[in-house]
C-alpha cells in the first residue's frame, strides 16, 4: 500500500496533466473578404482572452517557411467584435489563391493556425465607396484612434 508521501507525486502528475490539457486554444477560422476595386480583409471573432492577432500572407505563391510572406502585421485591437488585418492595396482576382497563417494570442500565449488557403471566386468581393460618405474624407484608423486623413479627388 503507498503511503500519502509517495502518492503526493502521483496527485500532483495527474493536476498538471489535467491542467495542461486545458490550456490548448484552437484559433478561430479566418474570414477572407475580398474588397472592391481592390483590398481584402482577414479576420477573426473577437473572444474573450484574445489580446493579439497577428496575420501572415502571400497571393499566389505558397510560403516556404514562416518568414517567408509578402504580409506580416500584428493587430492589436479588435474593432466591432472582430480581430482584422486590413490591406487596402492589393487588388485580387477572381483565381487568386492567397496563403496564409494567422495567429491569436489567448491568455498571454501565442496559438497558430498555418497553411490556410482562400481560392478568390466570381462573386467573392464587395464594394467599397472610396469617396466615403463625408465628402472624400476617409480616417486611417491605427489601434482604435484616427491617425490622419486622406482627402480624395
């Protein structure tokens, strides 16, 4: 028979196996919206715990390594419930295949989802007014608070 000295071990095993196993996050699917004339959007739902997400990509060319992206950007804020990298400059077509990986940080730590690929299709875009409804003033928003302005003609 064990004594209680030698099963404390054993209860402290069996604590951090059953804690250990509740620490495993899974990061939430990606949304790929695709924007029109140009742009896309990825992004994620906002949870509670999330503190980071972080988005890596390359349209048409697969990644060989995880330094190896035309995109990297770690987005610090979530904005109406979700976690989103926005690229305003990149015009897809209806073909492209955009690669990616995508990160959240839940609960101080780092969790991934790699290999994640969106196939652009026919009806996959949305309109955007680039002229806004303000008269063309546009606000470049970074971490929640307007940066500057972009007037468009």
């Amino acid at each position: 028979m064990m004594s209680q000295t030698s099963k404390f071990p054993v209860y402290v095993l069996l604590i951090a196996i059953s804690v250990g196993g509740s620490l495993s996050y899974d990061v939430p699917k990606a949304t790929v919206k695709v924007n029109s004339p140009k742009g896309f959007e990825v992004s994620i739902p906002n949870e509670p715990g999330i503190s980071l997400f972080a988005f890596h990509g390359k349209v048409n060319e697969e990644m060989d390594d995880l330094s190896d992206q035309t995109w990297a950007a770690d987005i610090v804020s979530s904005r109406n419930g979700r976690w989103t990298y926005r690229n305003r400059n990149q015009k897809l077509q209806p073909g492209d295949v955009l690669y990616y990986w995508t990160t959240a940080r839940y609960h101080g730590v780092d969790y991934h989802n790699y290999n994640q690929v969106h196939v652009v299709g026919q009806g996959d875009s949305q309109r955007i007014d680039v002229n806004g409804s303000n008269g063309g003033r546009q606000p470049i928003v970074a971490n929640g608070h307007n940066t500057f302005n972009i007037f468009v003609q």
